[in-house]
C-alpha cells in the first residue's frame, strides 16, 4: 500500500529539542480558528503563548481579554513577532490566501510552523513555502484536523491493517449550512477551504495517490456568477493510482445543519464515518423520533482541533516528523486545481497536468 | 437452562395427518385478529378456510365480501362450525374472556386449535380448557406472535446458543398509543391482554420461570377507577427461578406510537429488539433528524402473525408439538394474576401463590 | 416541476375492463423472479394465473410443484401462452436480453404487460417493443420494484410535496454481496441489470430528466476483461436539466451483504434510504455493537415485489395508466447506454446523443 | 410541578466574591477523580489550584509530576490545607465514606465546597455535614455530573419545558464492566457509589420526590456474600409523589462496556438518552455492521465533568446558589437507603420511614 500518511515531511534536522522549559509560542490570526488555537495552547502545558499577532487590532484585544489569555502580547505586525527569539514556533491561522507567504517567513525566521489549512490557493506559492520550510529545516504540520478526530482515525486504523482489503470505492462530504465565509470570500473557495478537507481525507484514507479528477460545480446562491468560482454545489470524483474511485461533495446550504461524513469500501468490507447527532438523547414525539441538528464544526472537531495541535506540540518537543506533512497539503492543492480545471473545461484533468 | 420454549404441550396423538388435501379452517371472531387470520388461511397452501364464525353478522359479512375469501361461509353459531367434518382446526379469535370456552368445545368438538392470546382471564376455567385439550390429544398452540418476530427470534436464539451467558437482567415493554380496546374494555386489560406478550416474552428469553411478581399500576386516564383494575400505566418485577430480573413496563398512551422492545443482558453480552422505525428513510430537516412514528402492530407483526399460523398449519399436517403451549399460556396467565394481586395489595406476590 | 413518475404512459384504451372474474396471468421465465410473481398471483385476489412459460422445463415443472401453483398449466412454447384467450396479461420475467421481444409479442397478442426490468439492454429492440405496446393499446408496466419500496416512496412524498426544496443533489447506490448472474452474464451487466435501478431511481427522485453522464468503472474480480464489458465496480455521475447532480455506485462485491442506499439533498433539507439493519435486534459484545447483515434482495423488497404486481393487477382491472411506464424504462436504458460509452471514451457523454 | 433542580441549597451569603484574582483551590484525594478535577482546575482560567491533600503520598506525588500541575504543593494533613486562608474552596475527591466529614471540616474553615457523590453513605453523617455547610454560609455543590452532560441535559429540558408532558414512567441503568472499586469495596457499593448516581437522575428527571421504593439485589460474583451488602446485580422501583413510576438497574459486568441510559415518558412523548457509540464509525464486516464498545466513563464524561467544576468557580465568583444541592444529594441518598432496606427485608419501603 502507498501510504502518504508516513511520508516523511521535513524533519527539524537537530533532533530532540534540548532546550528547557515550554515551547514559546505566537498565534498570526485571530479570528475563530486563531482564537480556538490560542486557547488550546494557553491550556497545554509544554506549550507557552506569548504573542498574538493579527492586522486588525480590536478582535485580537477582544481575544486577548480572556481570561486565559492574560499576559499574552499583541502585535500587529507579524514581522516583529518572528524576530522574537522567545518565539519558537509559530500557528498560522490568517485568511487561506496569506498562508504560504506567513509559512515562509516563519521558516526563514527559524521557527516551527503549524498552519491552518489550506496550504494556499496556487501552485507556485505554495511550492515557495514548501521550499523554505526545506531549507529551513524546522518542522511544518498542516492543519487538516480530520485526521485527528476518533471516527476518522478508526476508519484509517481499518484500512491500514488491512480490514477493509483493497480500497475501490470511497466517498467524502461537507455540506455547511450557510456560506461559511465572510463577504471577500475567495473565489472557489467551496474547492480551496471546503472541500480540501475531503480531498486530503480521501487520498488518505485510499492510502494512494490522486491521478484524474472530474468535477462538476454550479452557483444556487448567485446564478450567473459561477464564471467567478463563486460555486457554492459541487461534485468531485477522483481516480486513484490504485484503481479506487472517490466521491466528494459539498453545499453550502445544509439547511439541516453541518454534514461531515465519509465512507470507504473495498473487497474485505466498509466502514462509514459520521451520523451527525451532537448527543445521545432522542425524541419521541408524535411527528417522528427526533435527533437534534448536528453541531457546527467548532464543536464537531473541538477534540481534533485540541489534539492535531497539541500532538504539534510533542512532536516540536521531541524533534519528531510532523503527522500532517507539506507534501500531503500539496496533493490536496493539486486536487483542488484539477477540479477547477475540470468545472471549467467540462471534462477529466489528470493531476500530472496541473502539478 | 430450564426450557420452557420445548416444552412439550398436548401432542396430536395420531402423528402425521394421513388425510390427503389441505386442512379444513374455521376461524372463530371476525374482527381485527379474526380478519387477519382469515386472510392469512386463505393464502396459504395446506390450508383452506371453510367458515367464519361470529354473532355479529354484519362485520362478518363485511369480512366475507373480500374477493379472497370467497366461497367461505358464514355461520353465526360457532357450535355449528364445530359441528363440521370438513372442519379439522379452529382458529379462536374472540374477545379474550371467551378463549377457554371456545378451546374447550374446538377441542372436544376434536379439532385442531390455534387461539388468539391470552389464553384466559381466569385460572379455572383456563385451566378446564387445557384439560379438555389434553383429553381430546388435539393439537393446541397460543398466539405470542413475537416468538415469530425476526428481531424476537434473534434476541432468542443468542440466549439459547449461549451467546448472552448466565441472563440477569430482562426488560420488556408494550406502550399503546390509544385505548386499544373497545368501550366494554375487561378490567385489568393492561395486564390480561397487552402485559400478557410481556410475560410470556421475558419468561421465554429468560429460559426460566417467574416465581415473585411485584407490580405498580396507575389510572391516568380515568383517576379513581383504578379499583376496577381500569388501569393504563404500570411497571411489573418480575424474579424467576435462577435468579434473573425482569421488568416490563406497559402504557395506554404513547403518543409518539406504537413501541415494543425488549432487553436480555446477561454475563456474555446483551441484546436488545426494537427501535420503532417503520422503513428506512430519515428526513434532515431544520429541526433536526427525523424518523417517522412506528408502525402499529398489525403492521409491525404482520410477518410475525402469519408465520405463526403457517407454522400451525405445519404442525397439524406433521402431527408436530405446538410451538406455543398451552403451558406458556398458562404460566403467562399466572404471572398476570400475581401482578394483578400485588397491585391490590402493594405486596409482592409469590407465582406459587396464586396458581 | 419535471414529473416523470406521472408521465402517461400507453393506456388500456377500453377503459375499465368490463369482463367478470379474475384476471388470467400468464408468467414468462419460471427462474428467480418469475417464481416470485406467480406465488405473488396465486395469492392475489382478481388475478388468476393459468400458465407458466420457460424453455427449460425442469425449472419450471419444480415451480409447479409448490402446492400454491397447483392446476397452473406449464408451456414450453410462450406463442402458444399468448395464443390463449383466458391469458388476458402477462408477466415478463424472462433473461433481460430477451424482454423486449417478449414484450412485443405480448403486446400484438393483446395482453397487458408486467415487465421486470430492464426494459431491454438496446434502444432499437426496447423502442420496437414500446411500438408494439402503443399500437395495441395494452398496459405496459415495468418493474422498478424500488418505486413500491416504503423508504423510497417516503423519499419521493417529501419531494413531491416541497419538504426537500430544490433537489440539489442525488445519491444512489447498489452493491451486491457477489456477482449476481449466472455464467452467462451480459455485457454490462453491472449497469443494464443493476445500476438501471439507481438510474430510475435518481431520475424519479429527482422529478428531472438526466442531460449529462460521466461514468468510470473496473473491473477488479477479472482484470482484462473490462473491454468485454465484465466490470464489476463504478461510479456514475448525472446531471440533471434543472442542474441537480447525482452519483449512482455499484459493485458485485460487497462483504457484508446486500447494500442498497439512497440520499436526496435539497434547498429544503435532506432525506436518506437504507441502513441495512436485517431486523430490530442489536448485540452488545465484548467486541462491539452487532447489527446483522442485511438482507438480501429477495427478503429486502419482498414487500414492494408484492406491492408492484399487486399495483398492476389493479390497473388492469380499473384501466388505469402505469405506475412505472414505458418512457421510464426507456430513459434508464438511455442513461445505462451513456455510461458505457461514457467509460468506453473517457469522456462525459451527452443523454441526447446516445438516444 | 415540584422542581427539585432549582431547590436552594445554602447560599455564599457575602454574595460576589469580592477579591480579585482567581480562586485559590485545593484538591482532597488524589484518585482517579482527584485528578481528572485537578487538571480540570489547573486550566480554568479564574481558579488557581495550590494544593493537594491525600494520605498516600505516592500516588499524589506522581500526579503532581504532570506538568500541567507544576507549582501545586502537596500536603499529606488535609487539616493544614483547610488551614491556609489562600485556598477559598475545596474539591472533596476522597473515598465516598469520608465525604462528610471533610465537607464539614471544609465548610467549618469557611471553604467553598465542591464534593464528588456521594454526599455520604449514612444519614446522620451526612446531615452533620450538611449543617455545618449550613452554618458556615459557604457555596456546597455535589457532583453529580450527569446534569452536566449534553444528552441529560436535553432530557431535563424536554422535561422542563413541557413537551413530554405528565411524567409517567422514567428508566435509568448504569452496568459496569467489571468492579469499579478496590478491593476494600464499601457494603452496598452498587447502591451506595454507583446507583446514587441514577437515583439523582431519575429525581432530577421526574421533577417529583421519592415515596416509595422497592428493591431486589443479588450477589453474582460471590455468591453468599449478599448479606454482607456485596450484591452486582439490582432492580429498583422508585414510586414518586406524583405518581411517576422510575425503574432503575445496575450491575457490575457488563461485558459489553460500560452503559449508562435514561428513558422518560410521559403524556407528551419520550427521550431516550445513551446509545454507547464511542464514535461515529460504524463497521460493515461479514458478520454484520459493528459498532465499537462504549466509552468508559472518565471519556464518555468528560465534557461533563469538567463543566461541572468550571460550573463551580463560576458559581463561587459569582455568589450564585449552586447547580446540585445537598438536598439533592440527600434525596438521592434516602433513596439508597430504602432501597438497601428493601433488599434486606423483602419489602417495598417509604422513603419518610427512612428519613
């Protein structure tokens, strides 16, 4: 079996980091997931915030008014939090656009990098931060949090011992119950935020590489501006090298509430991931047996989100490879290209040719 | 494992039916259950139903109008039926208090018998319709459709392969959306005709007999009839012989419908039936995840309560023991007395005591 | 609104038929499913079913063995089942190949048609057969047992009245435990025999017609044979004239049983088909929570096999249009065709160019 | 309807607390509860815990080498701690036997309280304890944290909010895997530590007090040690002042895991709480679709238990009157005794008799 999930990454080439006492940390970004990573890292021990740093100052004095947050700094400017030599490794969770030029300049300021996904939203920059974590030598980890929620990781436990026997069929959703972005939402950003998601989590789960992608989109909310990437439907299917086909789907409009599921079937059998009941009580009612709206992905994923970091954390501390490499956050990039190619070809793209 | 399940009932004396061509029917009572039966009769092959029997001509005739049961008679006096040569076996579907006397003349009359539950209200004159089975070496099997039931079979069959272990714990429930009797309701109809598949249920997946009964019941619908046994809402404990706990619990309005299950767990494991969906499909909505109200039980036994005649129809073309006894009749019928009596007392109630 | 499940198909031009008794049925092909339907007739009140035709006699003579089909006539020879006047209807139960012949024959013979799917494997033959029927007149009805199923018609109401709002996207999927046909397995037979159900079935949920189908598929039990025809994995993918997109599955190798599943994703919220739960028992091991295989198909759709045949006899008797018409089958052997060319060229293919 | 829940337990009479800076803790016992509160604590923004009491020093010891308790100091003579005017309140997580006295010892230094259940497991100690707590004015809060949880919690509002109407029927199970205690397992621990628990919820549930109760036990393990109050396997029948019936169970092995359930019905409908799924991967295998083994409870409460105690120092900085009373634990309490009373003669018992 191909196993991107071990690829080797970048490795923090001094080995076990030698120096006492927690690791100095700064959060670029202080939106939701700035806030939620702030907060995890505020509670983990072995881990120190000292900075928050974020162009827009009142959400981030907002956030740093919490209570546990007390003593941390605020900085505008992302430069000066990265000349701080306190600052050993850096979480980046600015807007996706702004991701590899931030992963760059943290590198080449020497720190640890854990960045929110994605990667970014083109080739040739993504491949420039890539480069610069090479260079760097400090260890990079990509915030795809599925990876680290239970559900998921008994699905890839079942394929990875081989209970599932050859992988053919797999299946990824994400269907959010509104526009989950603010107004300057990035074109495709259904493909780039979204469904980069599904992208990484079916190329992990078949344990094998993306080699043609056909894509169909369309635009519910605002016809007529699908030419812009504004989709807001899409269906994806994916060929994997092994032979596996793939499915993935997104909305954005599950009036029902938010919709992360996943399937994987092959030739020993399946397992699927996600029923979307927040909690364990049932209604009874005369209309039906009623479970409640699942929950919003803050508290769907709040253990994966805690544990992807906290496990960046250990791994900062004991020089270890990261869990979610650079290179997994380009195959999910490269996914991405070949479905915006394809919606706007009207036809399969093979990834070789985007990447 | 004390078996009540093989117990061995009255057994057809003359082996295997020598007679050629299908068995001659009678159904006694043309209502729900009778109509049921009567079509069930008809479709099946090994039997031919000849009569109908009851003293309210209208609802008979009505019955007798389906094209599937034409040329099926209707007799008002059940005597006359009995009375018939071509008549080899009664199905007795009258009002429950009218079951012992019925089975006494079907089988004195030498026919065959299959009664709808319970097989009485009172002890004696059960106990004067099982005698009269016996003496006439007619075969006498008792409607607990669950015993047929696909998801109770299984529950069974776990107990009985040893899947469970040593059983401890049993839970039984029937909750009625409405009044399900007519106006001239018996009293203690909670206990006589809807607890009754209870007992007879955790009796039989306990393998094991009741011998301490204690029961609570209320009056909810009707408060200060409870004197009159009129009452809609109770639980019952039930201890049997080796040690193993039951509770059933009964009700006379659930609104959310229909709801049947049961629970054995024992030192191996557990098993639990029924969940009250009625197919497959679940509507997401904006209020959350929807499953439609259960089915009532004609429709969620319908399989049940025509494997059951089916299999009495075998049964007398095999000279084969019953599957249901008139033993089980009897023990569930004691267990009914003694709940009836620790309501009126506040005691708990020896099953020795009352039988 | 598109409708295609009220589409009018051909009608019996006499209105209600106006002949006295039941209505004589004839079955053609005495296998698998032409055993299910004539056990269906010879319960059903208002038909009669006077014959059974199939070239290899021994099959068909053990068929008649049942006691149920006793007095049923056996012919070699379906012209000389046609050439009788008390055969008013016929059912098609034949190998799929060979159903629109059969049809046609039927049809210019002056007989009602119950035909199983599909309704051929090329156009030229089912759009002969289609003729055939609209010249005579006769009802034609064609067997998508799914329509008949309690969970899809719970589906198809909740489209059909609003609940779901505008149908977004479509999913609908078939994996069978193993390869479902015999020796001698059409070409395709993964899409002619099995996916032209899903086919159906998106279509009708969709209340659209398909424009747009991208198919992939394998062929993973005998690798080399995919020119052949002899894949035994896809993924299909449809667009809809009002833009819904659907994803149909199949496989001849799912492990742990039968596996039939359907979702539909709204404007208005979602419902989904299928959980595959056998019956209503679970068991709690030390291993886990067991839900027991499901079904296979013939225990599965038992009750809509019944409900179907039962619908047509119906219509015969009250010259009603079909259930299920010509024009359906029609445009699931469109989309079937798109797809295998589909995966013959690697490209999407266009509805209106196959058809 | 009478509303436990919201009873006044004693009141912070100074109101909000008026120092500044976080509250200062102290841990009593260093067990498994001990500690998952200390790190509970250790993270709350808003308390600061500064030491932990537990007569082994060891196992205290090695919890304190956690770095997240860094800085916390540890005292072999709970006396001392009480004795240091910076620790404002107490979490009690000693044995269940010792709860008394240390909440009085606590209450009498004027700390805040917080105690794990059970309030005690004789009366007289318990209301000593209760007096004191009384007397000092300080803020008491009992932890049962199943109110915490999110699917009890719904329940409770369904309930709360009158959409299952009447309360009629209630269920509550809690079945362990194997023995949850140590060796030196008090008399009646299955009444006393483990049921205390269900006995609060189905009061909390049922919005009513206890009358009467009925209860039968046995002793599985270790046959003949029943008299000694060693019994793992118990039926409880809590009749309540207005009318509701509550069934209650619980056992000590439960192979299949560790299972926690409620059930409540009333004229309005139904909630079930607890189906056991660890997570939302479900396993489609040969042998059929495979949930895995519930959670045990430190994981499958979690969320709760660290809500309670965030609850608490809330609460303490706020003056606000606390969320689980010592009246609560009282009732929950006298219901254990009658319910150890009922066992031991045979008997339903009243709740006034026994308090």
């Amino acid at each position: 079996v191909n196993e991107p999930e071990t690829g080797h990454g970048p490795r923090a080439e001094s080995g076990r980091e030698d120096r006492d006492g927690p690791i100095g940390f700064a959060v670029v970004g202080a939106g939701r997931m700035g806030a939620f990573h702030a907060e995890t890292l505020a509670r983990r021990p072995g881990a120190r915030l000292l900075a928050i740093s974020d162009p827009v100052e009142e959400g981030a004095r907002r956030l740093l008014a919490r209570p546990e947050l007390e003593g941390v700094l605020y900085e505008r400017d992302y430069q000066k939090v990265l000349a701080d030599p306190e600052v050993r490794a850096v979480v980046v969770a600015s807007p996706g656009g702004s991701h590899p030029e931030l992963i760059a300049a943290a590198a080449e300021a020497g720190k640890h990098v854990f960045s929110e996904k994605p990667l970014g939203y083109e080739l040739a920059a993504a491949d420039r931060a890539l480069a610069a974590v090479e260079r760097a030598g400090v260890l990079f980890q990509l915030g795809f949090q599925r990876r680290f929620d239970a559900g998921f990781r008994r699905a890839r436990a079942l394929v990875a011992d081989g209970s599932l026997g050859k992988i053919e069929l797999l299946r990824s959703l994400t269907r959010d119950p509104e526009l989950p972005f603010p107004a300057a939402m990035p074109p495709w950003a259904l493909f780039r935020e979204t469904l980069t998601h599904d992208f990484d989590v079916v190329r992990w789960l078949a344990g094998s590489e993306a080699i043609e992608v056909f894509a169909m989109a369309d635009t519910l909310f605002a016809p007529g501006r699908r030419e812009e990437g504004q989709v807001d439907t899409a269906v994806v299917r994916i060929r994997f090298a092994d032979g596996a086909l793939a499915t993935v789907d997104g909305s954005f409009r599950a009036v029902y509430g938010y919709d992360v599921r996943a399937e994987v079937f092959g030739s020993g059998g399946m397992v699927t991931v996600g029923d979307g009941a927040p909690d364990a009580a049932r209604h009874y009612t005369r209309e039906g047996i009623v479970t409640p709206r699942p929950r919003w992905f803050l508290d769907l994923f709040a253990e994966a989100y805690a544990a992807e970091l906290a496990d960046f954390v250990d791994r900062v501390a004991d020089g270890a490879p990261p869990a979610v490499t650079g290179a997994d956050g380009r195959a999910s990039l490269l996914i991405c290209l070949a479905a915006i190619e394809s919606v706007q070809t009207g036809r399969p793209v093979r990834v070789a040719d985007v990447g």
